[in-house]
C-alpha cells in the first residue's frame, strides 16, 4: 500500500503528529483554566482573620486557631503553611486584617480582654512584622467598637473600616448572658428581649472609618446613608468600594450590595445593586460572612450564610425574625456582569466567616464553618476563565 507524502511525512504520519499536538495544546489550555490547588491549613479556622502581601504570601490566624498563625508562599513550588510568631492580645474572633505600610495591621474583634471573664467588643490595634517575625500592640484605639466590621486597605498606608455593631449594646448582651448562665429561665428571657427589637435599636456602626498607618490617626469619610451592617464583605475595585450585604440587625441580611467612590475624603454611595434569589425563592435573604474576590475583572461572592424566611418574619413586624429558623450555609456563587448579579456555578462545600485573599485572578477561600457551623481547615481556590467558573 502507497501514501501520498506530505513534506516526507505520509498521512497517516501526518494526522497522527496533528492529533498529539492537538491534544497537547488541549492538555495546556485546559492546565492554564484550572484553579490552583492549596493545603489545607494545619488547623481548622472559623471567625478568623488574614491577609496577603504583594508577594504573593498568605497570613492567617486568631478564630478557632486561638492566638497562632500561619503563612504561605504563592510563589514557592512546594507550597507549605509555616507557623509565625504567636498572636500576643486576647485570643479573638472577627477580627479584620490588611498589609498597611510593609506590616500586618489587626483591627479589633470580640474577645476577653485583660482577663476578663466576660466577652467585649474590642478596639485595640495590633501590627505583625513579617521581616522580623514580631508582633506589637500599636498605641491607638478605634473611635469605635470593631467587631462585625470589614474593612480594605485604600493604598500602602490607608484602610477603609466600615460597619460593626454597637459596643455598648452588644457589651451589655453579653454581659447580661454571662451573669444568667446559670438560670436558664433567666438567659431565655435576655435572649429573647435582645432579639426582639427592629433594626435601628441596635444602632450598628454608619461612620466610615479610615486609619493611616504611617501616621498612626483615625478620621472618619462620611456616614452611610443606609443602615449599618456586621459581617459584610467589602471589595475595593479601582476607584470603586463595594459593600456587599451584611446583618443589618442579629439574624436578619441585607440582599443590597452597595456601590461608593471615595471623593474629596469622603465616601460618595452612588448605587446599589441586589443579589437575586435563589430559584424558587421569594426573597433573597442576603449574606454575612461571606467570600468575596475580583477575578478576570468580575466581582464574585461565594457562600455565607442566613436565616431563610427571616425577611418574610420581619416584614410580618416579627422583629425576632430568625426565632425557631434554622441558620444555613451556602455554596452560591454570584458574579457582577453590566451591573446585575447573575449566578455562576457553586463553590465544593457550603461555608462562611472564613478568610478570602485574592492574588492574580484567583480568589482563594480558607477555612471557615461548615453547614453544621463547624470550623473547615480546607482551602479553595475560584477564579473566572473564558466567562466560566473554575473551582478547586
């Protein structure tokens, strides 16, 4: 049998070369779209906090992980969590942390302070040193309570704080929980009493905060002219400050996400958009703690958790609008395309209050709580790759 040659090559020869180098090009394109797997971090983390700097290495710690923390290089081959210098403050949830002026800044939370029995909303500030593996506890307190808030870095120096609830209230709810813990007739009725009041009894934070580093102030950018919100996202994308929902009072979200420019030292809120509800859904009942990056120019948001029928409740004037709901988890994914929220596809777990960096187009989500609202130490990682969602 004869073939026809091809440059010296027969066709069979030929088509069999052109199929390889088919499926090697494939086997790259498809290598490239894939979402970067991460270790798990060596603990579970819930409630805690992270950053990561403009070389690419991950920090986080505080949480379920107590007073330790962990980082992360990107850019090393063999990617492995190290443990750094012990947290030196009380041990503390929800704090917020950013790189500010070459050092980790840790802003707030709710912990006990100065051995005390009894949680409180805390107000200190406390830096990492990542060339010297060492922390210190910076001379200020925030004009407010921080715990519940979020918060960006604006530049190299400045950090946008926003949100939180109300230190006095939340300081006595806890108070008052402590002292009755041993009379549960006694906790019931507290319990009962603190939730059952509409959203602007709790007066959660409105003034913008910013916080410079190098200089070691506080001043404030403006009031929102909206209710103030506790575990909300916040994304900084080019000139543009995105509050993404939040509690707008214990147990009850906001499905509004918010859209700012900061002008003139002020915040400027000038639109809003809402997350739609999933399908078969009335409302959309809004997200706290949830994960949120840029990736390929798309803001997206994964996870978090709320009350399903909590809006219908409160709606109702049933101002406990959780009462006898059960707290549920998500995996949705939601991305901004021309100004609507569409839904994208679905991240492995459901999870919320966890940690998310971004870096390059990949957004990476770590720990957090699973839906039994138990701390996750897994890691992963979304990104956006020819309009699609790419998860691992």
């Amino acid at each position: 049998m004869s073939f026809i040659s091809v440059t010296g090559l027969n066709i069979m020869t030929f088509n069999k070369i052109t199929y390889l180098m088919a499926l090697l090009i494939s086997t790259c394109f498809i290598t490239s779209v894939h979402a970067e797997k991460l270790p798990d971090i060596p603990v579970p983390i819930k409630n805690g906090t992270g950053t990561i700097d403009s070389n690419g290495v991950i920090y986080i710690g505080l949480g379920t992980a107590g007073s330790s923390w962990y980082k992360l290089d990107l850019k090393k081959d063999n990617k492995e969590w190290e443990k750094i210098k012990n947290f030196p403050g009380a041990d503390r949830d929800q704090s917020i942390s950013m790189m500010l002026d070459g050092d980790i800044f840790v802003f707030g939370g709710v912990g006990k302070e100065n051995n005390s029995p009894t949680l409180r909303v805390l107000r200190d500030v406390y830096k990492y040193s990542p060339s010297q593996d060492s922390w210190e506890q910076v001379n200020t307190e925030a004009p407010v309570g921080l715990t519940g808030h979020t918060g960006t870095p604006l530049d190299a120096d400045k950090a946008l704080i926003l949100g939180g609830v109300n230190k006095d209230i939340f300081d006595k709810y806890l108070l008052d929980i402590e002292n009755s813990k041993d009379n549960e007739t006694a906790k019931n009725k507290i319990i009962q009493q603190y939730f059952d009041k509409p959203a602007q009894n709790y007066h959660f934070n409105k003034t913008a905060l910013i916080y410079d580093a190098k200089e070691n102030k506080w001043r404030t950018a403006g009031e929102q002219p909206f209710p103030g919100t506790a575990g909300s996202s916040l994304i900084k994308q080019a000139n543009q400050l995105i509050l993404i929902n939040g509690e707008i009072k214990p147990g009850l979200r906001t499905d509004t996400v918010h859209h700012a420019i900061l002008e003139k030292d002020n915040l400027k809120w000038v639109s809003s958009s809402l997350l739609p509800p999933l399908p078969g859904n009335k409302h959309q009942e809004g997200l706290a703690g949830a994960f949120s990056g840029i990736s390929n120019g798309m803001l997206l948001v994964a996870g978090g958790a709320n009350f399903p029928g909590a809006k219908e409740n409160y709606l109702n004037n049933q101002f406990y609008a959780h009462k006898g709901l059960t707290k549920t988890w998500h995996d949705e994914v939601y991305g901004l395309q021309d100004g609507k929220w569409i839904s994208l596809g679905k991240i492995p777990q459901p999870a919320g209050y966890g940690v998310s960096v971004n870096y390059g187009d990949n957004i990476y989500l770590l720990g957090g709580e699973d839906n039994k609202g138990k701390p996750i130490s897994s890691v992963t990682t979304i990104n956006m790759a020819d309009g699609k969602l790419i998860t691992e």
